[in-house]
C-alpha cells in the first residue's frame, strides 16, 4: 500500500505498514488494521480530519435536499455570490421534523393565523450600520444578507429548508465517511499515538493466550493512553513570535535575578 508523508501530515497507510513491519504481520491484515485505524482516529477526536467535500445540491419541491451517501456532519451550509463565496444560510432548530418526506410538507407544517400573528408582534432589529443607515440584520454577521433557514435531519438523510429559501440549489461542505483505497492524513505528530492503538486494539479481541494475555492487553492499552497524551500535548504549534517573546521574558528574568 502507498503511504507517505506531506509536510507535517502524514498519511494513514503509512501508520499502518509501520505497525505491520513493526508486529511482523502480513500484510493480509491490513485492511483489518485499516478500519481499526479509522476507529482510533474517533477515539482521539481527529475525524474532523476525513476529507471535507463541497457539492452542489438540488432542492426538492418540498423545500428538502437530500444528503449524500457519505455524509457525517456539515461545515457550511449555503449559497453562492457572485465572487465565488458562500454565503451561508442560517441553522434554524426551531424547523420541525414533521412531515419531512412528504412531497406536501410545507402545507403541512404551517399554520397561517399563528405566523401572522407573530410576524405582527415580532420586532424587527436596526443592527447594522452600513455606512448610510442602519439595516435588519438580527441574528446574522455584519453586512450578510439573508439567503434562509435549514436543518439537518440525519436519521431520514435530508436538509430542511424553511419556508422563504428560494433557491434551487444549496453548496453543501461536509466531512465524509472514509472509503477503502483514499488518502486520508493526520498531523505526524498522532502517528505514535495512532501505532500504539492499532497495538492495543489488534489483540483486544483474542483469547487470554501467550500473544493476548491480560497484562499485555493492559500494558498496550496504558501504552496508547500515554502516546496520545503526548500527541495533544505537542500538536499546539509554537510560532516564531511566541518563541521570540518566550526567550525575551525569559531573558528579562533572568536579569532581575
């Protein structure tokens, strides 16, 4: 399997051969160690590294899109401009889940008397002050326009729009779920970290034998507990400006000494 390392990345295929050659395995196991990997990368919170995509998606009558197959969580959720940026469309948990496959779902999910009156008592909010006046920009960043309201309804596969979105498409960024044969990498300074999971969880599963006694499984289990204690202990980067203002305090110190 290719594996290699880009900058400070390093990619996961890499990982494993290691631990392979290290543990003298065939390398008939490594797709076995590779889904170990990827657990293990939720373990220590490093999935927000899967590949995030961008696509765009068509909306459904019913004011819906369909969420790809791959999908686990949204970065961004949007339109576009005319400069090639999304402009964002606003998370909305108030929007109900009711009805959310039916082709009539906008039908059945209002009722008129109750939005008319609360748009007759709903104050509206001068924010924003755009260089001439102030303009009604409660609830979004400064100078953002309104596009319209979503959320994610992940147990039936779909966004929800709500009801003055009118657009027929959304941009959608997400983080995808791994697929055998990718290229996925972790900050090179996980890769010990990662090696003593695939130790740890490589023989978590056998019988107490001689290769998977108690005392092993607990002496890797500590071993991994350690590495990635290190591994977020040394992933903050240190900036030259930071280290420059360490030495001079450092220095000061010393003086008065």
């Amino acid at each position: 399997m290719a594996g290699g390392q880009h900058q400070q990345w390093i990619q996961i295929d890499e990982v494993i051969n290691d631990y392979i050659d290290e543990a003298e395995l065939s390398i008939h196991k490594f797709w076995k160690l590779w889904h170990i990997a990827f657990r293990g990368l939720t373990e220590m919170g490093l999935d927000f590294f899967y590949t995030v995509k961008s696509i765009k998606l068509p909306v459904n009558a019913n004011l819906t899109v369909n969420l790809p197959d791959d999908y686990l969580n949204y970065t961004k959720v949007g339109v576009l401009n005319s400069k090639g940026e999304i402009i964002p469309i606003i998370f909305n948990n108030k929007l109900t889940k009711y009805a959310d496959l039916n082709p009539n779902r906008i039908a059945k999910t209002q009722d008129n008397t109750i939005v008319d009156l609360l748009l007759f008592n709903t104050p509206i909010w001068y924010n924003y002050w755009n260089g001439d006046s102030y303009t009604a920009l409660y609830g979004l960043p400064s100078g953002s326009p309104f596009v319209g309201t979503f959320k994610v309804d992940n147990e039936n596969g779909i966004i929800l729009l709500g009801e003055r979105f009118g657009y027929e498409y959304v941009i959608l960024e997400y983080v995808s779920s791994p697929k055998e044969g990718g290229q996925y990498y972790v900050p090179i300074q996980f890769k010990e970290a990662l090696i003593s999971y695939l130790r740890w969880k490589d023989i978590i599963s056998l019988p107490n034998t001689r290769r998977g006694s108690l005392g092993d499984k607990a002496q890797r289990r500590h071993e991994y507990f350690n590495d990635r204690r290190l591994a977020n202990a040394r992933y903050r980067p240190i900036y030259l400006e930071e280290a420059f203002e360490w030495n001079a305090q450092s220095q000061r110190l010393a003086v008065k000494l």
